[in-house]
C-alpha cells in the first residue's frame, strides 16, 4: 500500500495547528502509520531537504527547521502521496487554493506550516530517513465502508 511522509513544520506546532491538520488527512480516509514529536539535529535536516542545499534559503531553511519540534508522521492509503500535496496546497500559501491547509492557514513560503512528500521515490527515501520500520504500525481500521 502506498505510504507518504508528512511533518508538521515548527510553525504549525507553534500555532496549534496539530490537531487541525491530522483532522484533514483522518477525515478524507487516510491511515497513520507512524507518529512522532520530536526536534529536529542539524543533520536530518539538511539531509532531508539535501535538493535544495545550493538555494538561497537553505541555511534559513535548516535553522527554522531544527529550532522547534515537529510532527513527523506517515500515512498510507492509495493514491496517498499525490492526494496528500492537494490537501497540503501550493508551496506558496498566499498562491495555494482557499481549502488546502497552506491556503487556509498560511502567508508566507518560509513558513508554510507542512510538509509533504513530492513523489512516490522521495516518500520512501524521507520515510527510511525518519523512521526506522519497527516505528512504523501495520494496521487497518477495523470497517472501511467508504472505500468498499
Ligand atoms: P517544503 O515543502 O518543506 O519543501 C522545501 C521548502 O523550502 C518549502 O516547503 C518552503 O518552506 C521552503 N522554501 C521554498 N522556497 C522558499 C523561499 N523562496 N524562501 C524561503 N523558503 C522557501
């Protein structure tokens, strides 16, 4: 089943958009499968956002993130990854669509409260780089009427 990698930025927690944000992803029928509040080391950060090390914004970037816990989580469902960029928005949330969580919430691109894997191929390598497999939960929800 397809998986994706999601983390509530320091902003989101910081503003107590936790509970909000779970909510959009548990209500349309996706599946947690691994949970986790935690600070962030310099280290994970700059590997997790390795593509964008020569932008402008990186150091930036690497501080905001490590300078206040996150939420990093997994969820799975089909179609989980690109659906999960929807429900998340545009990058820049004064351009995302009223709706999404950066639309609803956001102003500003450094501080666009969540992030989301971009494809398939990435989802796995943020996922083993955040979780170790013991950390992941396979399960089912007991009655999925809404998908039979
Ligand atoms: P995210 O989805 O986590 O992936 C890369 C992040 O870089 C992005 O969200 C933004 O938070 C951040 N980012 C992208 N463009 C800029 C920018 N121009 N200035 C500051 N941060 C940016």
């Amino acid at each position: 089943m397809e998986r994706t990698f999601l983390a509530i930025k320091p902003d989101g927690v910081q503003r107590g958009l936790v509970g909000e944000i779970i909510r959009r992803f548990e209500t349309k029928g996706f599946t947690l499968v691994g949970l986790k509040f935690m600070k962030v080391s310099k280290e994970l950060a700059e590997k997790h956002y390795d593509v964008h090390r020569e932008r402008p914004f990186f150091p930036g970037l690497v501080e905001f993130i490590i300078s206040s816990p996150v939420v990093a989580m997994v969820w799975q469902g089909e179609g989980v990854v690109a659906a999960a960029r929807k429900i998340i928005g545009a990058t820049n949330p004064l351009t995302a669509e009223p709706g999404t969580i950066r639309g609803d919430f956001g102003v500003n691109v450094g501080r666009n409260l969540i992030h989301g894997s971009d494809a398939q191929e990435t989802a796995q390598t943020e996922i083993a780089l955040w979780f170790k497999e013991e950390e992941l939960v396979a399960w089912q929800p007991h009655s999925t009427p809404w998908l039979s």
